[in-house]
C-alpha cells in the first residue's frame, strides 16, 4: 500500500456499507462510504483524530506510517470535515497530512517544544468554509505562556492550539479547541482540565465553542466530569442521531470493542446543536489509519 497515493486509493474499498447520502444532507459519491461527509447548509463538520505518531515502524506492520499515511488520506478525502483536530502529528506528518488533502485545506499547529519540535494539536480547517479570525497557543502547565512547560507530574509536554472562525456562510463566529491530555499522569490530566475549562470560559460567551482532543481517560472520569460541569456536552451522548456504535476510541490496530473505553471526545458549549455523531472504524483492507479511531460530528452553531 506504500506506493498508493491518495487519488490512487480511490479504488480501495473501506469498512462499512456504501452510502449514498451522508448525514450532513451532502450526496456522496458511490464508493465513498462516508458516515458524515461533506457539511451541507448552515451545519459544520468537526472531527479529532489521534494520527498516532510516526514511529518509523517497519512498512508492512500496523505502526508504519508509510502504510498508514494513504489511508488516512482517503478517510479524509471521504468525510471531509470543515474543521479538523489532530493528535501526535510530528511536523512532517502535519506536512504531509497537508499535502494529501485538497488545495482548499489549511492548517494552524506549532510543536509543544516550540516551532517545529514535538508533537503538534494542529487542527485543519477547509478555507472555503471557514476563516481564522485569531488563534493562540498554551501549554497545560502552571505557566501555560511558557513555550515547552510542565508543571504537573507529567515527564511529556501536553498543550492546547485554538483558533477562532468565521463561518464563511451564515457569518457565525466559533471556537476550536484542540488538545491531548497525559497518558501517565491523572494529576496532570485532572489539572489539564481545570486549565481548559477556565481558558474555555475567558472566550466571549455568547462564542459557539468546540473542544476537541484525546484526553487518555474514559468519559466519565473525573477529568470529563471537569469539562461538563464547566459548561461543556459530549457530543456523542447530545446527538440527535448516533450514526454508529459505542465503540473505544483506542483500539491499537485491533478490532474495535463495543462499550470499551472513549479516550477521544467531541464536547461543545451550550450554543452548539449536535445532529449526529459518530465513531469512525474507517479502514482499508484490514489497515487502520491509526491506533485510534476518528470521533466525528455534525454541528450547527447558534
């Protein structure tokens, strides 16, 4: 699959039945089997993705990216979201994710060690939706201003990229917040989402605001309970429609598991309405794009 560029993928058939029309209203083409799609009308569609980083794994085993890369591409040429919140990018992987997706693609990412070193919280967003109007950088630490900080136990740096949009069709104003809590440390990640919750509620209030990330602990835990009771909905448990089962976002190239655990989350505040949501087993013969599963859903902004 390592020669198979994303146009080339084309041919390539995914998991899951063809459908014709997405949930977003869009037509899609036969053989696309998008669950959202391309967001038609006033709706919008966010997605976060824990790419998994490049690890340099051995082509031909689940980890490597060179096996990996073209079918990212080709999840991504099928759903489409508008805007797009990404994990463990590493800058070339930014770089390339960029290249494989179409022209009208932008992102807004910097390494949590600054520049272009470590991971990136980039989040991708189609220019012909939507514009960046601002955005800021801040690290999840007891000086979040302080590029490369950690302050909470945690041995890795964790941060948080925002970037506030106009949408280009009803000219609504929204917030995307992207981060990735610790895998190690529950006080870093309890920390974390007291940092997010605080940073969330210093927007403007009457700002739709999105929150994306893989936050390393179940819904349900005391780190989400944060972001709830902070003024945040999950949005797979406020969607209309569930286009999908309740699987674990993390299934480390295995078959997903009914009911195990969502790392990966999709929250909003209270001036997002959730139409559908859905947890993406996309995958192209046996391959996983990552060790995670994309979390998806279908928006509109009051």
């Amino acid at each position: 699959m390592s020669d198979i560029t994303r146009r080339g993928a084309l041919g390539l058939a995914g998991a899951g039945a063809v459908t014709l029309m997405t949930a977003s209203g869009a037509q899609a083409r036969p053989g696309d089997d998008a669950v959202i799609g391309h967001a038609a009308g006033d709706t919008l569609h966010v997605t976060t993705f824990n790419i998994r980083l490049d690890t340099k794994a051995a082509p031909g085993t689940p980890d490597s990216w060179t096996d990996r890369r073209p079918v990212l591409a080709r999840f991504l040429e099928i759903e489409q979201p508008t805007v797009l919140g990404i994990q463990e990018g590493l800058y070339h992987q930014v770089k390339e994710i960029a290249a494989d997706l179409p022209k009208h693609y932008e992102w807004i990412g910097l390494g949590r060690e600054g520049g272009g070193r470590g991971e990136f919280m980039a989040i991708y967003y189609d220019t012909r939706r939507v514009e960046p109007l601002d955005f800021d950088h801040f690290w999840l630490s007891d000086t979040p201003y302080v590029i490369g900080s950690k302050s909470w136990g945690n041995n890795v740096v964790r941060m948080v990229t925002w970037v506030r949009f106009r949408d280009a069709r009803t000219g609504k104003e929204f917030v995307h917040v992207n981060t990735h809590f610790d895998h190690q440390s529950e006080n870093a990640r309890q920390r974390s989402a007291g940092l997010v919750r605080d940073r969330i509620a210093g927007f403007d209030p009457a700002l739709p605001v999105v929150l994306t990330g893989d936050f390393n602990t179940p819904a349900g835990s005391v780190s989400y309970r944060t972001l709830i009771e902070g003024g945040l909905s999950d949005t797979w448990r406020t969607a209309a429609k569930q286009l999908t089962p309740e699987w674990g976002t993390f299934p480390n190239y295995r078959d997903p598991v009914l009911g195990a655990n969502r790392i990966d989350w999709v929250l909003a505040n209270s001036r997002v309405s959730v139409l559908a949501a859905a947890i993406n087993t996309f995958r192209v013969d046996g391959r996983y794009p990552s060790d995670h599963v994309p979390v998806q859903a279908l928006v509109r902004l009051s």
